[in-house]
C-alpha cells in the first residue's frame, strides 16, 4: 500500500513538531527548511508521486527545488546515521496506516 500526501505531511509535522501549514509554508527556518527537505524525500520514497506533484503537494514549489531536496535528504542520510534513524522511522510511520 502506498502512503498519500496528507498522511507524509501529517507525520513530518508531528516530528518536527510543527503544522502542516507551516510545513507548506515559505517559512525558511532551519527546523521548518529541514522537516520540507524529509517531507520531499518522505515523498519521493513512500508515494508514485512525480518530482512536480510533490512541488504541488508542499506548497506549489518549483520541481527543481524537490529534486535538489531529495538528493540533499539522501545525502543527509547517507552521512548521518542519526538522521538516517529518524527518517526511516519516519517512513515506517508512513505505512502504518
């Protein structure tokens, strides 16, 4: 079963304890710019979701904005076994329900 949009965003909120609206937002602080990059690559992992629908889901972005998103996540993840463990938690939470 694939995860939707809503049930991603609502989880990434949650963790960084932020709202959904913020998180769609054009706020750029640290906690907020990093909960959308997780959000983008939450996205791109757990949905079919094409790098434009996911710029549509997070507030209408540009679809470069996803792409370079998503390869910042991944090598985040890549080099950060803490963050790797938060994101896959998150992931895990994602297809839950």
């Amino acid at each position: 079963m694939r995860a939707s949009a809503a049930r991603v965003l609502d989880v990434v909120a949650e963790s960084y304890s932020i709202t959904v609206y913020e998180l769609c937002g054009r706020d750029r602080h640290k906690c907020v710019a990093e909960a959308r990059l997780v959000a983008y690559w939450l996205l791109r992992s757990s949905t079919r979701f094409s790098f434009p629908e996911i710029a549509r889901a997070i507030g209408n972005r540009d679809h470069t904005t996803v792409i370079q998103g998503v390869k910042s996540c991944q090598r985040r993840r890549d080099s950060d076994a803490w963050f790797r463990s938060n994101t896959d938690a998150m992931l895990e939470a994602v297809g839950d329900k």
